[in-house]
C-alpha cells in the first residue's frame, strides 16, 4: 500500500558536513592558542584575567556551535498526499477537537480571538465531526457575546468560503487583504465557572445558510479562586481536554494560540496525512507546524519570521523522529496527549467515538466539573497527564515527556502556510517574549526533564542536543555580554587578547569567522531572507542575548533558588497607529525607559567610545600597536555598525520611539564610567 506521506532529505549535506570538519578544526585551533599563549605574570594580572574570561565564552561558544551542528547535520521534510486519504479514509475520518486559548481581552481583543474562531471553523472538513473550544482565562463578557454573535455570523461564513475557496478564512484578515482595513475591540474581564454549548453539532436544525451542518462551538471559562493555582495556558489546554472528552471525544486535537488564524482550508487532512499513515503513523503523537506571521515587514526589523529555524532547525530535529511541540499549530492524538505511553497504551484513531446522547444541559453540567479549580487536585493532571506544569515553556517540556513515553512525532512546514500570527511590532514587545521563552526553556535544561538525563535511552542523542540547541538560550548570554564588553575595554587600555596580524595564529580566527559568517549568510538567503534582514537578524541576536537572555538567565536561577515563582506574561496583539507607522518604515521602537534599552544603549556606547579612543592612543601614543589590536578594532567597528540604528534613536530622531532622555544620559554615563576607570 502506498503511503501517505513521503520523506525527503535536504540537498547540500555533504558540502555542509565538509564545511563544519573545516570549521572544527579551526575552532580546535583557537582554544589551544589560548591554552598555549597563557598570559605570563609579568604581562599582568589584567590581561591574565580578561584571557581567563574569553578563553571560557569562547569555550561556551565552541560547545553551543557543537550543538547547533546537531540540528543541521541531517535536514528532512514531508510531503503529505491528501488525495490518497481521501481515496482510503474519506468515510472514516476521525473527529477533531481544536482549541483556541485566550487570557487577556485588552492584549488579545475579541475581534482579533473570533476571526480566530471563524477561520477553524471553515475548515475543508466534515462538520459533523469538528468541534472547536475557545477557553477565555479572562471570563470576559464581550468574548462570550462576541463569540455567540460569531456562531450567527457563521452560518453565512462558512458556506461563503467553501463555495469560493476563500483564503485566509479568517475573516479580519480576509477583509484586511481586501480592505486594506483592520477592526479592533476593547472588553474587561472577570472570574467565573462558564461552559456554554453555543452550537450543538449534533442538532439537525443547527445549520447554515445552506443547509449544511454546523461545527460543534463551546465556550469555556473555567474556574479560578486566589489560592489555587490555575497554570496558566496549561492548566487551560488540560482543562479542555477533560471538557471536550465529555462533550467530542475527538481523538485528534488541535490547539492555536488565539492570534494564529487558519490560512489553509485543507490543514486538517494533511496532517492525518501522518497520524493516519499505515506503515508510520500509529507511532506519531502529533504532528508541529511552524508558526508564520502576516505582519512581517520588509526586511524582519526585530527577526520575527523565524526562516532559519523554521527551514533547517526544526526540520533538522525531525531527522531523530522529534519534534519541538511550540504550544500553537499542532496537532495531538488525544491519548497521548492525555498521558499514554506507546506502544502500551496505543489505540486507533479511527477505533475511538463518542456515542453520548446528553442533552446540552447535561453536558455542560457534566463539563463544568472538570474545568474547577479543586478537580486536579491529588490527581495526575499536570505531571503524568495533559500539558506538564510549573514551567514558563510548558509546550517544549510537554512534547519532550511525550517522546520520552515511547511516542515520535513530526515537523511538517508546508509551502503555503497552514497558519499565521500576529509577530510582535516593539522591539519590548519581542524582547518580553524572548525573556519567557529563554527562561522557561533554561528552566526545562535545569531541572529533572533536562534532555541529557530525563531523555537519556528515550530519545536519539542528536534529539537531546536539538533540545539544547533551544534550552541553552538564557546562559548563551554570558559569553555574549563578555565578548561585547571586555576586548572593547581592552582595546581603550591597549590590552591585546587576539594573535597579531602577522602571526600564523590569526589564520584560524580569520578562518572561522569569515567561514561561519559566509556560511550563515548563505543560509539565510537560501530561506529567503535578503541581505538587510539577514543584517537585521545579526542585531536582534546580540540584543537578545545581552537583554532578553540575560534575565530569563537571572530570573530562572532565582526561581530555582526558590526566591521567586513562575509567572506568565501575555504578548500584546494590539499596538496604536503611529507605532504600527514606524514599524512598517522599519524604524526600530524604543519610547520607554525599559532597563533593557538601557543595556542596549550602554553597550552601543562603550562599543563607540572604545573604538574612536583606541584609534586616538593608536595614532597618536603607539601605531606599532595597531597589528596587535586589529581583532579588536574589527569586532569593536562591527558593534558600531550593528548599533546604527540605537545611535539614531539616541541622537538623531525625535519621534516618539525614540530613546528617552533618561535612557541616552545613563547609557552616556555608564559607558564613559567604564571606560575612563582602570581596567582591573
């Protein structure tokens, strides 16, 4: 029997393999010249210990590029056959639960949850075997409202978008791409124990415009009392998967984040392309897609597309049979999801049904239940079931428990996007999420679950150190900041720690850096991304790790210490006009005096400052220095031109996202300080 999908590895992995030999060696070479070259004593104890400190980051960045190899050395992609599902399983397709997950109606407005709703809604599936969940942690009023005016909204919706094959189904983004217009909303919230069965898609009279059977749409709130704790998106997801195993049972489950709309009316069927498969499918827990945005501007100003990761990293993971599981655009088996283990616990999809005749009243009475705040308690729920708690990335730790309880999964990149989001639009915005996401995935690498030891005879070694590639984020943020800021000081005190010019020693750092900055333009460019936002991506990388990473770094070892708990901050979707301006010009957001714009800005500066003050001692105290110093200058001249635009937000521009005085007078300050104190 022919299969339903196929598998095919990535070109150019030879070349590539060649390439990282070359650059390892060159890496070897770079660490014995710091082991052999050793500072003496009578060269001083400054330049002893600053060679101490880069001999350790450039020992960090040596293990972090091993790991990173890991996600590279082998790249595969899939290639459902939809047509060959149709033809074996059309009249047996299963049921599918999708959830969609909303917190805060200020950050993530009705308008924006229900175009949401709508577009999952008119999916090319049969109906009567859909069933979509919207959890609203907020409880707010205009949510329920919104969505009950939705379900009569839909009633013409769907119908419009089959009968005219209309892409994206999301209907602000539909009249967006038509419009050029975009509706927002405002609402408040509240606390309460809501489950309300909006369409019953087992009422005959619940039907559009023509005539066809409606989705199955419930709404849920569940409870939550101070003192309890409600987990956040997690206990959300864990509370819909005990509702709808009630009201659906589907035993595939999809779950988006309220922001990432279906763009692809046909998502479902290829991706039972793998969990229905014959020959592999049995074994696949779920199936990731990558999440994509709508709202990229030209060049990726913050480095929210993602292209990299999505083309080669991820698919370079899925060569072990893993997946990373990004907690949107996925989609579960139920019973894995719900704590089996493969294959002692497999069951067939097509096996599992729901034969409950329930009036609407006893179901929810029934589901209501499940979703209070006392139902985990002294149960499995959050440990061995559902999405794993306490964790700020409870997605990744989840699907890395489910690969360690038997199950593969798999990472599927479509060439049309199945989904597409809201990236953030503010360099904070970005930043804020990148500090959660570093932290919460340090925090996995720290704890019981990290990959090495919780993973260890589960899971391929390559997978382990896929995970790592991601879980080692917050402390990449050591080496960074000493690398940014130590040869800069060097330099302003005439300290050299590179090989001269002239020396064969050089010759392996020149090496490698030309080699793997050649390489990751290539790279970039081949994933479609041009050479300004590829530029772009250089600067959003150093200002991740020295802000973002930084304090999910300090943060997580906080927690750990158990000084602090874990808290969940909510991306917002929404941003005023003359802020989504700038974006669209490419005008990088600052207007607050956020501590990390401070980092930014301090660093931009001593970078700047080092440089116009090492050229001034060299030219006028000691030019035969300049040899000794060039490594120096060059990586203190690219910082300068990295930082362009943080010196145009600082001295240039007046708008409103510009740097704020107070950012500009102690950046100025802090960097001068460092720079005109002795270097001890």
């Amino acid at each position: 029997m022919v299969p339903l999908f196929e598998t095919k590895e990535a070109k150019a992995r030879v070349s590539h393999k060649v390439f990282a030999a070359t650059c390892f060696v060159g890496i070897c070479l770079i660490l014995i010249y710091r082991l052999v070259n050793f500072p003496k004593e009578e060269q001083g104890g400054r330049r002893r210990w600053a060679w101490i400190g880069i001999f350790m980051a450039e020992f960090f960045f040596s293990l972090f590029w091993i790991i990173t190899q890991s996600v590279r050395w082998s790249v595969r992609h899939h290639l459902p056959f939809k047509d060959r599902l149709s033809l074996r399983h059309e009249e047996k397709l299963p049921g599918v639960d999708i959830f969609v997950c909303t917190a805060d109606p200020i950050s993530e407005p009705p308008t924006l949850v229900i175009s949401t709703v709508l577009s999952v809604m008119s999916y090319n599936y049969p109906p009567e075997k859909l069933s979509v969940y919207l959890s609203d942690d907020a409880g707010s009023e205009f949510t329920f409202y919104a969505l009950l005016e939705a379900s009569h909204f839909s009633k013409y919706w769907i119908p419009f978008c089959k009968k005219f094959d209309v892409e994206p189904r999301s209907p602000e983004a539909w009249f967006a791409k038509k419009l050029g217009e975009k509706d927002k909303g405002t609402t408040y919230a509240q606390e309460c124990l809501t489950i309300k069965i909006i369409v019953d898609g087992r009422d005959t009279n619940a039907v559009d415009k023509e005539g066809c059977q409606l989705p199955t749409l419930v709404y849920m709130a569940r409870e939550k009392r101070s003192g309890c704790p409600h987990n956040f998106k997690a206990g959300a997801m864990n509370a819909l998967i005990r509702v709808s195993s009630v009201i659906s049972n589907g035993p595939v489950i999809l779950n988006l984040d309220c922001d990432m709309y279906a763009n692809d009316g046909d998502a479902i069927r290829e991706a039972l392309c793998f969990l229905l498969d014959e020959k592999r499918g049995h074994e696949i827990a779920f199936v990731q897609h990558p999440q994509r945005f709508d709202n990229i501007c030209k060049n990726d100003l913050y480095a929210n597309s993602y292209l990299v990761v999505n083309q080669v990293e991820l698919a370079g993971i899925g060569s072990y049979d893993a997946a990373l599981y990004c907690g949107t655009g996925c989609f579960h088996r139920r019973e894995s999801l719900s704590g089996a283990k493969y294959p002692k616990d497999y069951r067939n999809i097509n096996e599992a049904k729901n034969n409950d005749n329930r009036s609407v009243d006893e179901l929810e009475k029934a589901s209501k239940v499940l979703a209070s705040c006392s139902y985990e308690k002294n149960t499995h729920w959050g440990k061995e079931m559902g999405l794993v708690y306490g964790c700020a990335t409870e997605d990744v730790l989840t699907g890395l428990t489910i690969q360690c309880r038997g199950w593969k999964s798999m990472y599927f990149k479509p060439n049309k996007p199945a989904f597409l989001g809201v990236a953030p639009v503010t360099l904070d915005i970005a930043l804020v999420q990148m500090k959660r996401w570093s932290e919460g995935l340090f925090q996995i690498f720290l704890s019981k679950y990290c990959p090495f030891i919780y993973g260890h005879g589960k899971i391929k070694f390559g997978a382990q150190m896929g995970y790592c590639n991601y879980l080692l984020w917050a402390p990449l943020s050591l080496p960074t900041l000493f690398y940014v800021i130590v040869p800069p000081l060097c330099l302003r005190h005439g300290i050299s720690l590179f090989p001269k010019v002239s020396s064969l020693w050089f010759i392996p750092f020149a090496y490698v850096f030309v080699a793997q900055n050649a390489y990751s333009i290539c790279e970039a460019l081949s994933c479609g991304h041009k050479l300004k936002s590829w530029w772009n991506l250089q600067r959003m990388l150093i200002i991740r790790r020295t802000t973002a990473f930084f304090f999910g770094f300090v943060d997580c070892i906080v927690k750990q210490m158990g000084l602090s708990q874990t808290a969940f901050a909510i991306t917002a979707k929404m941003v005023t006009e003359d802020v989504m301006e700038r974006y669209e010009q490419e005008m990088m957001e600052f207007g607050s005096s956020s501590v990390m714009f401070t980092i930014v800005a301090t660093l931009a500066m001593l970078n700047l400052f080092s440089l116009i003050g090492g050229f001034i001692d060299i030219i006028f105290l000691d030019f035969g220095a300049l040899g000794n110093l060039m490594c120096q200058i060059i990586l203190c001249g690219l910082m300068v031109l990295v930082n362009v635009p943080i010196y145009e937000a600082l001295f240039i521009r007046k708008d409103k996202g510009c740097m704020p005085f107070s950012v500009m007078f102690k950046s100025m300050f802090l960097a001068s300080l460092a720079c005109l104190l002795p270097y001890v």
